[in-house]
C-alpha cells in the first residue's frame, strides 16, 4: 500500500492543494490578461487614448504575473520588498535619468502616461521588476550547470536590456517619451541601451540578495520571458509593420529564451517547484519512489 505524502505536499483535495491551485490562478489570469492586452494594442489607434490604457494594463499584468510566479517560488514577504526596492530604485534613476541625461542619455517623458511619481509614470518601474525577474531565471536556466552569481547579473543584465530592443521603439512611436538627440535605432540612441545594461545590472545583483536562485529555474518565469520574446517578435513583424525591430528584439531575446528551454527540456528529472513551494500538488519525482512509497 502506497503511503500518501504529507507535509509539503499535503493530501490530495485538501486546504494545501486548495492553495495551490489558488496560486495558479494568480499566475494564470494576470497573465490572460497581458496576452489579451497586447493582442489589442495593434486594434487600437496609434498614441490615442485605448492604446494608453492598453499599456498600462499589459505592464500591470505583466507585474503582477511576475508577483504572483515569485511570491509563489519565495513567498510573499519577500517578493514585496523585492518589487518594492526595484522599484523606488528604478523610479530614481528614471528621475535622475530625465533630470541629468545620466545613465540613459537626454530624454523626457511627455505627460501621456498617468499617474506620475517624481515625473516617472508609476508603470515604468513596474515595468523594471515585472521583466527582471524572469530575464534572471532565463538567464539561470540558460547558464545550466555554469550558472553563477556573476554569470548570472551579467545575462541577466543582456535579457532584460534585450527587452528594450521592443520597448523603446514602441513606447517612443507612441510619444510616451523623446530623446534630445534622435539615435540610429528608431531614433533611440546607443546610451540608452548602455543605461540600460548598467541598470540591469544593478538589479540582477539586487535579486541575488532579494530572491536567491533555489536549484532549479523557475519554468513559470522562464515561459513569461519566452511568451514576451515571441509575442513581441510576432507583433512587430505582423502588426506594428516594423520589421527591423522585429529582427534587432527577436534576435537578442529569442536565442536566451531558446537555451533556456533547452536546458529545462534536458533536465533528466522533472522537479516541479510550483508545487514544492506552494507546499501541494506535487509531481512525485521518479527517484524518490521506493517499493511503492512515496517519501514526503
């Protein structure tokens, strides 16, 4: 007879796999709701107002399907001081960045996007945490058997910079923003991109600290950052009709995600963290079954 784990993973129907699924379905509908966001945004009229509110939503469930995805991997507590520091630091150095020219180059937000905090739109650092945080879990499944601190900050830092290969050419054809001196990419110029590495960076060290890699990657995060670089890539050659940024954004992110997944998919065991750490609803690894029973 085959005893029925307990503890983390509790018993089958009971309060634990109540809460787990609860977790899904905090992961789940934020993230139907970003999908349905961005499917819209190319519908709507170009820098008018439905595309604002579209904006505002895809980053808000962007945010909070990468909440959920952490809180779930590290608990809430945690993930709340986490998304929090990101964000006041982002939000000052968004300041610091329109006020200075320094560490993105010289640029101003236009007053499109509402609410503001000290001149940033309250999205933008938002924004920062909801793509940080599964641009680091890409970068640790990427990395594999080699994934260390500092491999990790430093592409990390790449994944997320990459991102803006889509985000600065939309948001600026939108009139979310201008730069002082028009750039060569889409009038972006190269500082920003630098800025960006450089602030990357800083948050890629931040969340060694905030929420450390636990063994595996988390593949939630992972598919969130590989469900952006593809529907971005799409929307950019098939919607938005700009195929240079579909080719420049699909060929920094794509190839990140793409060894991700190929190193999750490699995994001889498949180790289930959501339902670890939501302590129910586990798939009962193959190498810990003995005779039949089931270890806890």
């Amino acid at each position: 007879m085959t005893r029925r784990s307990t503890g983390a993973t509790g018993a089958a129907g009971g309060p634990v796999a109540g809460s787990a699924r609860a977790s899904r379905l905090g992961e789940a509908i934020p993230a139907a709701i970003t999908l349905a966001g961005m499917i819209a945004t190319p519908l709507a009229r170009r820098g008018g107002p439905v595309r604002r509110t579209l904006s505002t939503v895809v980053v808000s469930g962007l945010f909070a399907t990468t909440s959920a995805a952490a809180a779930r991997r590290w608990g809430a507590p945690r993930t709340a001081i986490a998304a929090s520091g990101v964000a006041a630091a982002t939000t000052a150095v968004e300041h610091l960045g329109t006020a200075t020219g320094r560490p993105f180059g010289a640029y101003g937000y236009t007053g499109a996007l509402r609410p503001q905090v000290a001149g940033v739109p309250a999205i933008v650092p938002l924004a920062w945490f909801a793509m940080a945080v599964p641009a680091r879990e890409t970068a640790h499944a990427a990395l594999a058997q080699h994934s260390t601190p500092a491999r990790r900050i430093a592409l990390g830092a790449v994944a997320l910079t990459a991102w803006d290969l889509f985000l600065d050419p939309q948001m600026v054809g939108e009139g979310y923003w201008r730069w002082v001196r028009a750039g060569r990419y889409r009038g972006i110029p190269v500082t920003n991109y630098l800025g960006w590495l450089a602030t990357s960076a800083a948050v890629m060290a931040a969340l060694e600290v905030a929420l450390p890699p636990d063994g595996e990657a988390d593949r939630s995060l992972v598919a969130e950052y590989g469900v952006m670089a593809g529907m971005e890539t799409l929307g950019f050659a098939a919607f938005f009709r700009d195929r240079v940024v579909a080719v420049v954004g699909g060929a920094a992110m794509m190839p990140i995600a793409a060894a991700a997944a190929r190193s999750l998919l490699r995994t001889r065991h498949w180790h289930d963290v959501r339902g670890e750490r939501s302590a129910g609803g586990v798939r009962l690894r193959a190498d810990v079954r003995f005779g039949g029973t089931a270890r806890g």
